[in-house]
C-alpha cells in the first residue's frame, strides 16, 4: 500500500466519526424534547442576587399631603350651667292642668291656668316641672316655654374664625354669661343687634361695660390683660329676647 493511499484512508476514518458523532447529538437532542411533555412549565432562572431570609422587609408608605381645609377646628359651644327657674304656659290646649303627682292621672288634676301665665320652676323631673307659683302642684314641661334663666356658656371659636352670633332670650329674670378667652393685643368687639346691650367683665373682674345699655350699639378694645372675659346680660320679671355678635381678632 502506498503513503497517499494510507493517508486517504485515515481521513476517511476520521470524517466518518466526526459525522457519527454529530448525528449522535441530532438523536440526543430530539430524544429530551419529546420527552418533555407538551405544557410542562420551564424552571424559573436561579436569582442573580441571593435572598436573606433573617432581613425583614419594609414596606413603603405613601404618606398624603394633609389638606389645611382637614385641620381646621368649628366654634365651640359649651354650656357649663342651666337651671330653669321659670316658665310661661303655652298648652295647645289650653288651659293647662296642675297636678298634685307628675302623672297624668285624671284623680289629681287640682288646678289650671291660662296660656300667658308665668311660673316659678322648683325643679324639673322626666319631663314635668314642680311649680311654686301661681298655684303649687306640676305641669307638662311640653304644654310651656322655658329657656336656661340662670345660664354660663363658655365659647371657644374655631381656627380661622373669628366671631360668634349668639341670640338667645329671658323666660322671667336670670343672668345669662357667655366666657371667652383673649389673648394680648388681640381686639375684642361686642355689636349690639336686639335687646340691651351686655355688660363685659374683665379676667379680673372689672366692668369695661358696666351695666346694660339700650343706647349702645358697639363696642370695642385691643386687649392688654389676657384671659377670661364675660359678655353677660341680666334680666328683669318679664325677661326678653336678645342677640348680639362677639368679635376676636
């Protein structure tokens, strides 16, 4: 055999194994994908950055601006005392029953009155009042028209509000207070719209207006003393509707 036949015999050797080898792979290959049934989900990909079980995870919060409309406060109006010590009969009925007991048993009725008539209140109890006055005995507190005769209120003005209508009225004599707080250099107003005009006391109890005043339509100081000051009025046997506007600026 000659050198050139040997070395054609060689390669042929060796590019029958190559194509055999690459053919064993094709077989390979399409062996694992039929393998794999059809619909089986691939293995999601390692992560690339490792997870630490032992760090806890904080969430984020979106915090809102907070709107100034969401912080603003109302006026405040708080009545500290009430007691009722008159009363005038106003039954739909008229006239109105005294009773000798606060039921409505037909056995103790002992007494009636006109619509018009003033009472003395002793005291009122689920929604009767004892009556001293004309006659002694009790009355529905419905059939009649009461208000607070002797009466504090304290008042507190809401942010970014600066003054407070207040009406109100007398149902026979009492002393209506209402109370606020000034602080210094701040301006305090009273405008005068129905009745007399109040009386206002200083936190140490002078009177920068002294008793009330029918001719009076307003006043008004810049504050100097801080504290609580009393816009009041008082009432005479009759009593009487009144209003006025309390000013802080």
């Amino acid at each position: 055999m000659t050198r050139k036949t040997s070395i054609l015999m060689v390669g042929g050797a060796t590019l029958v194994a190559v194509m055999a080898g690459v053919a064993f792979a094709m077989m390979q290959h399409a062996f694992q994908r039929t393998a794999t049934p059809p619909g089986t989900p691939r293995p999601s990909p390692t992560p690339s950055v490792p997870v630490n079980p032992t760090r806890p995870v904080t969430p984020t919060l979106s915090i809102l601006p907070v709107s100034p409309e969401e912080t603003r406060t109302s006026t405040v109006r708080e009545v500290q005392s009430c007691k009722v010590t008159m009363a005038i009969v106003n039954d739909p009925e008229p006239p109105i029953n005294v009773r000798s007991a606060p039921t409505t048993d037909k056995a103790n009725v002992i007494g009636q009155l006109k619509n018009g008539t003033f009472l003395m209140v002793e005291k009122e109890q689920n929604g009767w009042f004892q009556i001293t006055d004309p006659i002694k005995g009790w009355v529905a507190k419905s059939r009649t028209t009461s208000s607070c005769n002797e009466k504090v209120e304290r008042i507190r003005l809401g942010s970014g509000e600066t003054s407070v209508s207040i009406t109100d009225r007398f149902i026979g004599t009492g002393s209506h207070r209402y109370v606020f707080t000034v602080q210094p250099e701040q301006r305090l107003t009273v405008t005068h719209n129905d009745g007399p005009f109040p009386a206002i006391v200083s936190p140490s109890g002078k009177f920068l207006i002294g008793s009330p005043d029918e001719n009076r339509t307003q006043w008004s100081e810049v504050i100097s003393e801080p504290g609580d000051y009393t816009v009041m009025l008082d009432s005479n046997y009759k009593g009487y509707p009144y209003s006025f506007v309390v000013e802080i600026r």
